[in-house]
C-alpha cells in the first residue's frame, strides 16, 4: 500500500541515520480473567515480537486514597494481577527465544534478598531472557503495607537494586546501607545474564535521568499520545532522552543506555513517531482480556511491527 510504503521508507531513513535495532514488545496485566499468559507468550513468539511485559501490584488498599495517575477510576486489572514472576516463569516455559521482563515491578514492595533469588532463578531458567522493568510506585497506601514511608521510596529502591547486584555478581556479597544492611551471605544461582538482567527504570520525573545513570541501564517510560504530550505536564520523549545519554555520559557509563517505551497505541503514526525520537523497543499496550478479544489484537500489531 503506498501509505504503508512512506511510512516504512521514511523509518528505514531514520534507523539507518540512527544505527539501531528497534525490537517489539507486548504488554499486559496477567490476571485470573485474561487470556493465559502461556497462549499469549506462546503467540507472540510465533508472529515474531521480541518480548512479553507483564506489569505487577501485590494489592489494592480499598480505602482508594491514593489518585490513579492514569485517570479517575483504577481498573480491576490492578488487583487482579497475578504476581509477575510466577506467570513470566509459565511464559518463559512455553517460549524458547522471547524474551520475558516486568513492566513494571513495584521494588517498594519487595525484600531485596528474596528478590534477588527470584530473578537470577528466573533469568537462569529462562536461559538470560529476562528484562527487569522497575519503578518507586504511586499508591503511598499500598507500599505504606509493606512498611515503607512514600518520602522514602526512591532512596530504598536505590538501596535494593545496588543490593541485588551485588548478590548476582558476588560469591559472598555483603551490603551495608540506610535501609538494607547484610554481612555476607551466599545466594545462588546468579543470573545468566552477566551482572544480571538488564535495568529500565520506569519514571518520568527530571529526576530519573540521573537514577539510570547512576544504578539503572535504561529508560522505561509509559506511552502518552501527542495530544497528552504537548499539554501542560507532558513528558517529552526526545528531551527526556537526551537527558539521558547527557547523564549517562557524565557518570563515565560504559556502552548506550536503552531507550523502551510501554503502553503503546495501536497506530503506525505512533511507531513512526517513537522510532524517530530514538526508542529502541516498542512496547504494544493489551487489555486484561480473553484470548478471543486480545490474540486478533497480536495479529494486527505483528503486522504494524512487521512494517519496520
């Protein structure tokens, strides 16, 4: 189709300018109403994504005082989700190449010892397929849950992922900090994935440039139409990613930060658009639905994906 042709051509330009590989990605909430995560691994592999997202919140506090940053009323999806780990291990079984990642998991709500096991056990099953998508968090109830104060998240998920590296990549890691302490311990296995799986960081605030550079590998920031961007408070992509490299650049990081966005719209325009800012990964966003209303969704995606 011609349309689709200028819209193909003019991306190839821009890749070749850019030099880089854009891969494509789903996301969804796994829920206990949802298409199984198995299926829905197993389909996106056969039409040629690269990697399934799956967000995570271990509850809802129903007292709801917390605002929903996406809009009014907080979809049952939220409290419905099944924990990412457990499900992303069912994907990664019925799978032999996708690569599997949360989008995003909640370090808030999680011990980083425990953690720790839990994704070197999943990126060593899975054979180093595994993308770790993090963030602070929104709902100060839910975190508060689990014993950590609002004011404090972003210093105790610092303190935990330095933490966890240091178990992936030591036989007797030690860490000593404000809010995670442990003399030496040994914890096996260790990732596959040399200093283990691959860190996005899933915020948007002129804060979190700086946290990638410092204990992250990349940006993961949710999908807003341009509509949402250009008003008052949008996030801007382009900027965003030259703070990023700015940042990355001045902590003296070796190699080039990663560049994934989730939450997509299911439109061409969109692609074009994110490719040419220079987002390496496109992450198509599904509905927490069953297999009949979310597998034709894959189908048509693969066929916008295939077109780049």
């Amino acid at each position: 189709r011609p349309q689709a042709f200028e819209v193909n051509n003019s991306c190839i330009r821009r890749l070749l300018e850019l030099r880089v590989m854009v891969h494509f990605g789903l996301t969804m909430f796994a829920t206990d109403y949802s298409v199984p995560i198995d299926i829905l691994a197993g389909t996106a592999e056969k039409l040629g994504f690269e990697s399934l997202f799956v967000p995570e919140h271990t509850h809802i506090p129903a007292s709801r005082l917390s605002p929903w940053p996406g809009g009014a009323d907080l979809p049952r999806d939220y409290w419905h989700t099944l924990d990412p780990f457990v499900s992303l291990a069912l994907a990664a079984s019925a799978t032999k190449s996708l690569k599997i990642g949360t989008g995003i998991s909640l370090i808030t709500e999680r011990d980083p010892i425990l953690m720790a096991k839990q994704v070197a056990t999943l990126d060593f099953v899975s054979g180093g397929r595994l993308i770790l998508g993090v963030g602070a968090g929104w709902n100060q109830e839910e975190m508060e849950n689990h014993g950590v104060a609002f004011s404090t998240r972003w210093r105790i998920l610092r303190e935990r992922i330095l933490a966890m590296r240091e178990i992936w990549t030591q036989d007797e890691a030690e860490y000593h900090g404000e809010f995670v302490d442990f003399d030496k311990i040994w914890a096996f296995p260790k990732p596959i994935q040399a200093g283990g799986p691959k860190i996005l960081i899933g915020a948007s605030s002129e804060y979190v440039f700086q946290r990638i550079a410092d204990y992250g590998d990349g940006w993961m920031p949710i999908f807003q139409d341009a509509k949402r961007r250009s008003a008052s408070g949008g996030t801007d992509y382009s900027q965003g990613i030259e703070n990023t490299k700015a940042a990355w650049r001045s902590a003296e990081r070796e190699g080039e930060p990663d560049f994934s966005i989730f939450g997509v719209a299911h439109e061409r325009k969109a692609v074009e658009e994110l490719i040419s800012i220079g987002f390496n990964r496109i992450i198509f966003g599904l509905p927490s639905a069953n297999a009949d209303t979310v597998l034709p969704m894959v189908e048509k995606l693969a066929t916008i994906a295939h077109e780049f």
